[in-house]
C-alpha cells in the first residue's frame, strides 16, 4: 500500500505504527497521491530530515500529501535550519513558523 515510505528514512518499527494508528483515510490518500507523496518525502529528505519523516506523517500528514510546489514555497519562506530543528524537537510547533 504505502510501504515506499521506507525508501525515504521510515524505519520498519515506524512504518508499523503509522500503520496501526493513522487514520485509514490519511493512508489511502497518501496512497492515491503517492507522486506527490514521493517528491514531498524526497524534498524532506534533501533537507536533511530522513529519521523524523515518520513525525510528520503521524503529526501534519497534510505536510506529506501537499501539492510539492506549495511545500518548498511555505518552507522556503521560512529558514531551512530552524525547519529542521522544529521537526526535531518540536513538529507541533510548526504552525508557529507559519508551516
């Protein structure tokens, strides 16, 4: 179904809990947009988040799903640093910076 996340930093004990605990149409809608879903995971992963990937699918699935050109405008707005540093601390905090 999903299971190409994993090529993109989502570790086999992550990919069984999204599994177990998203919503079942969070996960069809990321299997219907899996081109999306793809160029998303890839863009995250060249900023240098592979470990926290499963946070933002669990926390802003909306973050995954999103039209990839409306993702690098909303995180090109803000520094690519502190993005990073708030999905590893913090992804709820990421509305804050406007995300």
């Amino acid at each position: 179904m999903i299971e190409f996340i994993k090529e993109y930093g989502v570790t086999n004990l992550d990919f069984e809990y999204i599994m177990h605990n998203l919503k079942l149409d969070v996960i069809e809608m990321m299997c219907l947009s899996e081109s999306n879903v793809r160029k998303n995971l890839a863009f995250y992963n060249e900023l240098g988040i592979t470990s926290n990937i499963a946070k933002i699918i669990m926390s802003r699935p909306d973050l995954i799903i999103i039209e990839p050109a409306s993702l690098k405008k909303m995180v090109g707005n803000i520094d690519k640093e502190l993005f990073v540093n708030v999905v590893d601390k913090s992804i709820e905090d990421l509305i804050l910076v406007g995300v």
